[in-house]
C-alpha cells in the first residue's frame, strides 16, 4: 500500500485537523482573489479583464465542490477515529 496508513485513533484525528486548517486556508484564499478581482474590474477596464475575472469566477463551484469534498473527508475519518474508539471500549 503506497502512503503512510494513522495508525491510531489521534493520528486520525490529527489528520482530519490538518486538512480542516488546509481546506479552511484554500476558502480564505480563494476568496481574497475573489474579492481583489472585484476590486480590480473597477480600475481595469478590458476584455482582456473581463476575460479573466469570468474564467475564475467560473471556477468558483469547482472550488466549493472541492472545499465539501475535503469537509466530507474530514468527517470521515473523525467518525472513524470515534466508531474505533467507541468499540475497544465495548472490549
């Protein structure tokens, strides 16, 4: 099996912590291009401007399927690290 496999319940949720902070970052950057492309559509008039700020603007659900994908994950392997937990206990 390629890659490293967490091996225990913390790993798992250190993982989970690790990609929430990477995903979170991605929103906040995507939405600072967001908002400077905006700003930038104001002052720089051409359809070379207008051109870019709709490709990217295009873009923008591909970025949020991606965020949920990545949220959904997240989740996962919380629920994995809980359920693992919760049935050594039952032992």
């Amino acid at each position: 099996m390629a890659g490293n496999v967490a091996r225990t319940t913390q790993e798992l949720r250190n993982a989970a912590a690790a990609l929430e902070g990477a995903n979170r970052d991605l929103s906040e950057k995507t939405a600072d291009i967001g908002e400077q492309l905006t700003s930038l559509e104001s002052s720089w008039q051409s359809d070379s401007a207008k051109t870019i700020c709709h490709s990217y603007r295009a873009l923008d659900p591909k970025f949020k399927e991606y965020q949920r994908i990545v949220e959904s994950y997240v989740h996962f392997l919380r629920q994995t690290a809980d359920k693992y937990e919760k049935e050594n206990q039952r032992r």
